[in-house]
C-alpha cells in the first residue's frame, strides 16, 4: 500500500480543521472548523482555538504507521516484514527498494509540522494583544519548537520564514522558499522557545494530558543533546544548508553537553506530578495508559469516533487512527490445531493489547534478541515489550470446544499456549513439515508450538506489545480489532530523562553527586528488574531482580551502552533512527542485520548489508514541496539536500 501524502504546495499558511477551545478546562471542546482567516486569531476565543488544535493534529504525526515506518525501519530495531510494500522496503536501504524525495514516508512530518508552525505563530503574535496569559502562549512556543527540532534532526536546516517574514504568522500563499542552517533553526527558536516554555509552562497540566515544565523541560535538554552532537561531529558527516559546525552564540560541543545534563536532572529533582511507574510492564499496559510516566501523548479514546479522530470500528491505514501497533504484528491466526480430525484455527484476532491487527509490514532482526534483549530473565524489558505466547481464545469467535489437538498430539484448553517463541535457543527443537501451519517445531512433553529465536523470521516474530489495541468494550466476543487503536500514542516519557543526563554525562559533563552516568542509569535499570507481571505468563509476578540488574552494569559505561539502554526501553516506540543518527552510529549499529526468509518453515538465518551513505543522515525534502514552488530548477535542486537530487 502506497500511500503518500498530496503535495504541499505552500509553507504553512491557514491551517484547516481548527479545533476550537471553549473554555481551558479539563476537557478540549473540540469543534471542527473548515477553514479561518487572518482575524480570526484576533479573539481570544481563536487563539485558544489554535492552542486546543495543536494537541489534536499530534494525531497526525504520532501512530501514523508510514512516518513510524521512517523513524525504525532500516535501523538495528526494523527491517521490512513479509507484506511489506515500497513504503517499507525503500526505507530499509538494503537493496530492495530506493529511498527518494518521492518514497521516503517523512514526508508526513513535513506535511504537518508547518501547518501547525504556522498556527504556533498566529497564538504567538496575537496571543498578547487578546489577553491570553503568557503560561498558554508558551504551549504554543512549546509546540513550535517541538516541530522546529523534529524537522532539523530529519532534514537538515529548515524555512524560518514561512512567507511574511522570520517566525512570523504566514497568511500569504508564497511559492518560493529559503532554508536556514541548522545552527539558525537551534538559536533562533528551538532554544529561546524552549527556554520560555520552561519558564512559563506551570508545573502541573491545566488538564489532563497538558503541556508542563517537565515536558519542556526533557525537549529542552534533548535539544541541546542533539545540538552538541551536531556541533562535535564526531564522523564529519555533511550537514545542510552548508555552513560552518560554529554556534552562533559561541559556545562549544561541550557546553551544550552541559546544558543537556544540567536541564535533565533539574527536571528529575523536580519532577511535579511525574514520575517513574512501580515496573516497566505498567508503563506499557494499556490498563494503565496516561499514567505519570508519559509527559506528552497523542490522545485517542473508545468513547466517541468525533474525538477518537477515527473511526471505531474499522481503520484504512492512514492518519489520524492510530495505526502504528500493526506494523510490527504477524499474523498469528495463521496457527492451526485438530478438533476430532478436522483443522481448526484457535487463535482468534481480537482488539486485546497481545493480539491485535496483523499487517507484517516491520519485522524486528535477529540482534534485537541475541543484542539488545539478551537478559530475558532478570530484566523485565523483554517480556513487557514483546508478545512471545499465543494462546487459544476460539470462544470469542463462537467456538465451544473443550480443548483442540496440538503439537506432539497433546490438548490443549482455551487460554493456554498454541505457539511460543523460545526465550534462548534450544537444540531440541524438532521442525517439521509445516507444523501448526507456521513452520513451527516441536519439544517433547510440549503442548504448543514453538520456535527458537534463530528461526525468526520476516514472516513469524514476537509481536510488539507495548502498542498493542487495549479497549474495555469487547464483551464476549472479538472486539474491534480492525479498527485503529484508541489508545494515547505516547510522544515523551519521564524515563527518558534519566538517560539524555547519562549520555551528557559519558560525553563529558560534570555530573552531581549520586547522578553519574552509571547510577543514572541504574535507576531505570534497577526498575527493569522488578517484575510486576509476565505477559508470556499471563499472570501476576512478583520477583525483585533489580540487584542482579545494577550489578550487571558495567563500571564504566560509554555510549554505546546507553544506545543499547535506550533500545532496551524504548523498543519501537518511534526514537531508534534519531538516536542513530543524533550519535551517528547509524552504520556501527545498522550496516548489517540478520533474519530469516518471508517463507514458513524458513529457519535459515541470512546476512543482510544496508548502504547507509552519509547523505542518507538527512531524509529528503518531499518531492511534492518542490513541485510546488515557482522556482528555477536549479534552484530546486539547490532547495534539495544532497544525494537525492535528480
């Protein structure tokens, strides 16, 4: 499915579907606007219209399954899985595809952030004038800022000036378009922006689910992160608009550095309302979403398809459902068992957080389990990122058999395993001709299917988890689980904090007492060893592992250790190919991969080789904002960063 956004023809001017804001209470009153003009953002009622849109069209961005594809795929995180198309195959680089200003799915981001920049702009000029306070103003700086970031770590330098001049409110269709360098973009607004946000942004949200200093604060410190990589450019990889690797303000890699680690532990001493949860597993649980862990999420919600964005029973594949949970999802209903002779399939798809809409188009390499994930047993991160059993459910499809016939003949009863992927490899295995219709092997005195982690494949692997649909509206039977998922996507997380400080700190900041790079750490590592619940169980547990967690930890720990930290607690959430690129370690991590074939009974692991160039380290501008700008073509092409210029 190749779905790629129309072009954008003009640089963020009016927005369409304003959302509008009756009052700044717990709940945004969202009523859709088609359209506004230039006085609209002269009443308060409009700003505050233009603040409430700006957490709706986080929609459009975050569980958009085609930008997700561009954030993971062709990482150490993702490679393409066997119904992948163009939008998948193309980004991972390894010779089955061609990433170009026409295919490469960043285009989402560019289709969205300037339209928002632009209504950032229109709160921030009139927000004053109209008597709105400076606390909901810095929303939309916070806003601004956050779009700034995210299109300079993805393209490069990007326009400040968007038609009527620098940051200012664009109401002026204009065709041509000049891009700042990146050092302008970090100086001139994400910084001062950011810097506001914090200031002003109060320490609890005004409703749930609001903007507030913590937040700010982790952008803020993720900002100057990024921006001393930028600066220290450790494998001289190109930049563009070209210009020098200076910061205007003077300061060096190494302060910025500084700033990273000082503005990430201020916010962990001074947390307000957020904090880190008991276990990871109830950081991920759709039982528990929203919970204090995440600062900044796209809401959706099972109540009502007018504020969910999408529709409740059936999603397409595009934004604004959240859509991301199906990528990396096999189809499971492909499992098979005996019911008095006959074949019968007794895993059920059903809107559950384990099961879910199976699309195979991402599938995760074999690295992801002997790298990233190689304690199973101690740290609780594997277990609660990945479903690794499968389990009959036949009921909720009407089905009333006592039990079905398994692997080595055995029964099986509803709720117990069908298929299982084996947490280490196992000699033992016994393949045969396609058993359980999957490929599958056996283990003897073993009821369930199982498959060691060798035999993962583009077709059959551990299904993602932690975006798995959750609703409480199933009743007896399968749920809605066609429809896009009505959880919050999670945009930002406290955690994460602790590991922006631990990386300032292994590139040289002066850290304070009990926050060195290791006990910063540790905290999260520590927490990765308390076990809640065990998704293979599908049962409470309650172990402590975390000592054995804080002394696995090496001594010293250099980056390379937070990359694979960061993995281990951010599995394919959306973050691996900016931290790859942030650190330009996208080559050491991602070079090659191995996995097995898009065939069931394929257990043969295969090398992969990527062709990561370094011009690959920005995405290109879309094809479809260059065909709509009244320039010359060279010109245009001077517009398009290098190695994708025709």
């Amino acid at each position: 499915m190749k779905s790629i956004y129309s072009p954008i023809r003009v640089l963020g001017t009016a927005a369409l579907g304003l959302l509008l804001a009756t009052s700044c209470s717990d709940i945004l009153d969202e009523q859709p606007r088609s359209s506004y003009d230039p006085t609209f953002f002269k009443t308060e009622k409009g700003v505050e219209g233009g603040i409430t849109s700006m957490y709706s069209y986080l929609r459009d961005i975050y569980g958009q399954a085609y930008y997700y594809n561009s954030c993971l795929t062709g990482t150490d995180e993702a490679t393409y899985g066997q119904s992948a198309d163009g939008n998948f195959k193309d980004a991972d680089l390894s010779g089955v595809g061609n990433l170009t200003s026409s295919t490469c799915r960043a285009d989402a981001l560019w289709g969205m952030a300037f339209t928002n920049i632009n209504t950032c702009n229109g709160v921030i000029a009139n927000g004053g004038e109209v008597g709105i306070s400076e606390s909901l103003i810095s929303e939309a700086r916070f806003f601004r800022a956050m779009y700034y970031f995210l299109l300079a770590q993805t393209f490069g330098g990007v326009p400040l000036d968007l038609g009527s001049g620098e940051l200012a409110f664009n109401i002026t269709p204009s065709r041509t378009s000049v891009r700042n360098t990146v050092p302008e973009v970090y100086t001139k607004v994400v910084f001062p922006d950011l810097v506001t946000a914090v200031q002003n942004l109060p320490d609890n949200p005004r409703m749930t689910g609001g903007l507030t200093k913590t937040v700010a604060r982790l952008y803020l410190s993720k900002a100057y992160l990024t921006y001393a990589w930028w600066l220290k450019n450790p494998n001289n990889i190109p930049t563009y608009p070209e210009c020098q690797r200076t910061d205007p303000d003077g300061h060096d890699a190494a302060w910025y550095f500084q700033q990273a680690y000082n503005i990430a532990v201020e916010a962990i001493e001074n947390p307000g309302p957020f904090g880190l949860e008991e276990s990871f597993w109830k950081v991920n649980a759709g039982v528990n979403d929203r919970n204090k862990e995440i600062l900044l999420y796209a809401d959706h919600t099972q109540e009502d398809e007018y504020y969910n964005g999408g529709s409740l029973s059936y999603g397409g594949g595009g934004a604004p459902d959240n859509f991301a949970g199906w990528m990396m999802n096999w189809n499971y209903t492909d499992a098979q068992s005996k019911v008095n002779g006959v074949t019968v399939a007794p895993v059920i798809r059903v809107a559950e957080q384990a099961y879910g809409r199976p699309w195979t188009r991402m599938a995760p390499p074999h690295g992801v389990f002997t790298r990233t994930f190689a304690d199973k047993v101690n740290d609780s991160r594997y277990d609660g990122t990945f479903t690794t059993v499968y389990r009959g459910n036949w009921s909720t499809n009407g089905a009333n058999w006592d039990a079905v016939e398994n692997a080595n003949g055995m029964m099986v009863k509803e709720g117990e395993p069908i298929f299982s992927f084996l947490l280490e490899e196992d000699p033992n295995v016994a393949y045969g001709s396609n058993l359980g219709n999957l490929g599958a092997g056996t283990l003897p005195g073993r009821a369930d299917w199982v498959m060691n982690p060798s035999g993962i494949s583009r077709r059959i692997f551990p299904g993602l988890w932690k975006l798995g649909p959750y609703r409480t509206d199933n009743g007896t039977g399968t749920g809605q689980p066609n429809a896009g998922s009505t959880r919050p996507y999670n945009i930002a997380k406290f955690s994460e904090l602790y590991l922006v400080a631990a990386e300032a700190a292994v590139e040289g900041a002066t850290t304070k007492s009990g926050k060195n790079a290791r006990e910063l750490v540790n905290v999260l590592r520590a927490r990765a060893g308390k076990w809640t619940f065990s998704n293979a169980l599908n049962a409470e547990v309650l172990e402590d592992h975390s000592a054995e967690m804080v002394a696995a930890t090496p001594v010293t720990i250099d980056i390379d250790y937070i990359l694979d930290e960061r993995s281990r607690e951010f599995f394919g959430e959306g973050y691996r190919w900016f931290d790859l690129v942030r650190t330009q370690k996208w080559n050491e991590y991602a070079d090659e991969y191995v996995i097995c074939g898009n065939d069931k009974g394929d257990h043969t692991p295969k090398t992969y080789r990527r062709t990561i160039e370094a011009f690959h380290y920005l995405r290109p501008i879309p094809q479809g904002q260059l065909d709509g700008m009244e320039m010359t073509k060279e010109e245009k092409m001077a517009y398009q960063n290098p190695g994708y210029r025709d």
